[in-house]
C-alpha cells in the first residue's frame, strides 16, 4: 500500500478492468481494500472472456488476411495450415499471463483478494461463497459494484445444442465449423464472424435492422460493410430469425425476411450475439437502498453513487456504454469520491472500437446523434484514397471525419474507418478533452507518411486548405 490507510474498508464485488482498477486506486490512497470475485485472479470477462482473447483470435486473423494482400505486391504464400491447439494454447497464454500479473499487482498492493460469489447482507455487510460452498461475511464501509454484464439471450431461440454458441463459447473455438450463421450484426458478431472467416468457415451474418452496427455514423459503416461483404459469405439485413433446431449434422435456422416470407437454411454452428445484459441479479440488492431501473442498471450520480450511502457502481452494471475503459475510469473516479476527494465522472468522449477488419472506431458527438438533435454542426471528411501511408499499404478503404461547432471550430466528434482506426481514434478523443479546435488539430505537425495524417488533414479540409485534396470552402 503506497499510502498510509485511512481506516475505510472497501469491497469491489468484480475484478474485471473496472473492478480492479477501481480497487488499486483505492489501495493507492490509503484505503483497505478486498476484491470479491469468481475467478482465481483479477481480469473479469474481458481478459478471461471478452476483449483480450478475441483481439488475440483477431491478430491470428490479420496474419491470414495480411498473407493474403500480400499477393497484391508479388509475395505468394501456401494456404495456411491451422494448429487449432496451438492457437488456442496461444490465446490462453495470453489470458494467464495478464491476469496472474493482476493478482501479482493485488499482491503489491496488499490487497485482499476473495474468490467466490458475493451477495448482499446488509449495505454494509457482504457474504461471500466459495465454489465448495464455504461461507464469509465481510463488513465494509462501502462497496464499489463491478459486477459487469453477461451475453444477452433470446428466449425462444434457446435450444440445449453445444452447436449454439454465445460470445463467451465461440472464443474457445471448439472446431472450425464449415458454415457458422451469426446472429447479430453488432461489433461482437463481426469481430468473432471475422475470425471464423479467416480460419475458413463460411459465414453469414443476419441483422434484424437494415444495417450494420446500427448507431454508428452510415458513411463509416458502409465503408466496412462493403469490406465485410467479401469476407462474409453472405450479409442478410432486416431479416429476423425466428426458430433453431438441432437436428443429426447441423441447426436448422427459420430465417424470415422484410417481406415476411420465412425460409429455412441450416448450419453447422450458430453464434447469438445480440447484445449484453447487466449483471444486478443474484447480488441481493433487495437488501440495500440500491436502486435498478427497467433494464436492469445501477442508477448513479455523476460521482457513481447509488441511491445507498454505502454503495457505488461502475462499468456494465451501471449503464451504457458497456466498455472496458469507460469501466476503468468510472472505478478511478468511485474510489477517490470514497477517499474524500471531490471529482466526477463527466468524459466528453469516450472511444468505441470495432476491430474488424479495417476497423472503425469513433468519439464525441456522431453525425447521427447531431441530425437527431437538430444541432449545427461542421463536417470534413477525408478518404483515404488521398493518404499516401493508405496507398503504401494498399489499403485506401479508409475514411477519416471531423465534427465541428461552425461558430467557435471545437472538434466535437471524430470518426475513423480503416486499417489502425483504434489506435488513431486516441487522438480524437485528446483533441475533445483539450477542447482543441479544427485550427489547433491543423496546425500540429503530424509525421509523415503515416495514418495519422488523415487526422491533420481532415481539420484542413474544414477551412478548405487540404493538401492532398482541392476543395475549397463554399
């Protein structure tokens, strides 16, 4: 512990990136802290479950794919021979290394870490069981709830079929299925259908809406969507699916198109991925002054508050966006308000990245949810068929895009299709924060030739000034 404690007892219930970067700030600031989880370690779906397995799944992918445009440059490969067991023993490694380096942080910070299921008593009192079923109860001055989210279900497509997967079972990649039908065209039905496709499973994506990744600006979808059609076997928008069954070599699927004409197709596997639900039952909130809304989230302040003294929550639990770093931050802020410290949780931008390939990722205010307010703004957008870093790459499938306030300049939103979009998208978020403007954007000198550019260049575009492309400002 790197400060001397302070005599509060805190309890995460969750050791996932919310929960235990909630926990080492508190440690931090001197406060006695234990963490309450299922698993042996800290980590939470996204190392054990979520993020950090499927981007090890999708770096495999990229190998494939990248091997593949290689031949775009007179470098021919083999088809690639597939160690299932080898990839999947890569992908666990991963997995043990980053969470048995967050148990050796706990360690570090004199953390008590508590395996098994935790439920409320009392506001202040917390019992936990063991997996054998031993009992424990812990008093504690507050509580931060981490307890994050779960795969949504549909009930009426719930079959007893190990060939029906959740987001959870398809990482662990049990075969390479020949055709697997996605249900779900939302980020995590395109990043596992991706890393499907690229091990050879013919896939087909259905989408209820009449596109994908419904919320996200159109001009970035499509450039992805176009993408996605080549890589997918087929993409069947406002289609519902309306009943699986098993039968002896595959799950027959009754899909039902916009016209209402339903037809059957069958498929070695099937991945529900429709979504995530919050994980506020089980934990015995009725015994707290905790309160859940409609759909099931924490209601909090800005402080991450409950509506119990005693009790805060963060991440899934506590509302939308359902997002590691957004649960990280929320846990920083809820474990300095316990210390005493007067801070809130109030981002101007927090990043949403789909990694597909290419991968598109955006912050700040969308154009989308600008037209729905009927808010003015500025748009430059700037394809990446100008970037000369996109074209060494062979990869001009790219879009760069700027919001602004067309009176004072701040940059109010950016988004960003293609090969990197994740790692460039840091750089929007910056400029939101800072409050920079188009100008300030600009004028900063960006490397060259890099992706990056894209960014300079779009903020150019505003005054009509881009380099690489005329259009002057009307």
């Amino acid at each position: 512990m790197s400060e001397q404690s302070n005599g509060k007892q805190v309890v995460v219930i969750g050791g996932g990136p919310g929960g235990y970067a909630a926990a080492f700030m508190a440690a931090d600031l001197g406060l006695d802290v234990t963490i309450i989880d299922l698993e042996p370690n800290p980590g939470g779906v996204c190392l054990y479950r979520g993020c950090i397995p499927s981007k090890a799944l999708l770096h495999c992918a990229k190998i494939i794919n990248d091997a593949e445009e290689a031949e775009h440059w007179g470098i021919k490969f083999g088809k690639p021979k597939i160690d299932l067991d080898k990839m999947r023993e890569g992908k666990n490694s991963v997995v043990a290394k980053m969470t048995g380096g967050l148990g050796q942080l706990c360690k570090a910070r004199r953390i008590q870490y508590v395996q098994g299921r935790a439920n409320f008593e009392e506001s202040r009192l917390v019992k936990v069981t063991s997996e054998s079923g031993k009992e424990q109860m812990i008093k504690t001055d507050y509580t931060i709830l981490a307890a994050g989210s779960r795969p949504a279900t549909i009930p009426d497509l719930l079959i007893e079929s190990e060939r029906v997967m959740n987001s959870t079972s398809a990482l662990q990649i049990p075969e390479i299925p020949k055709s697997l039908l996605v249900i779900g065209g939302g980020y995590i039905g395109l990043e596992i259908g991706s890393v499907y496709a690229a091990l050879g499973t013919k896939v087909t994506v259905v989408e209820m809406t009449d596109g994908l990744l419904p919320g996200a600006d159109r001009d970035l979808v499509n450039i992805l969507a176009k993408r996605m059609s080549t890589i997918f076997h087929k993409i069947l928008l406002q289609t519902k699916v309306k009943g699986l069954s098993e039968d002896a070599d595959g799950i027959v699927v009754t899909l039902e198109d916009a016209q209402g004409k339903s037809r059957k197709e069958k498929f070695d596997r099937v991945l529900v991925s429709i979504g995530r639900r919050p994980n506020s039952s089980g934990l015995g909130l009725n015994n707290t002054g905790v309160t859940v809304n409609s759909k099931g989230f924490v209601e909090v302040d800005l402080q991450r508050r409950t509506s119990d003294p005693h009790i805060f929550a963060i991440g899934d639990i506590a509302g939308e966006p359902m997002l590691a770093h957004k649960a990280s931050h929320e846990g920083r802020i809820a474990a300095e308000v316990i210390a005493g410290n007067n801070v809130a949780f109030e981002p101007r931008a927090i990043p949403a990245v789909v990694f597909t390939d290419p991968e598109l990722a955006w912050c700040g205010l969308t154009e989308a949810q600008a037209t729905a307010e009927g808010r003015e703004v500025e748009i430059a957008r700037f394809p990446w068929g100008a970037s000369g870093r996109a074209s060494t790459l062979n990869r001009s499938d790219g879009l760069t895009k700027l919001i602004t306030d067309p009176t004072s300049g701040q940059v109010l939103g950016v988004g960003i299709v293609g090969p990197g979009a994740g790692e460039l998208i840091s750089q929007g978020v910056l400029a939101i924060e800072m409050g920079a403007t188009a100008s300030d954007v600009g004028l900063s000198i960006h490397p060259h030739p890099t992706l990056s550019e894209t960014i300079m260049e779009t903020a150019d575009l505003i005054f009509g000034h881009g380099t690489h492309i005329y259009k002057p400002k009307k």
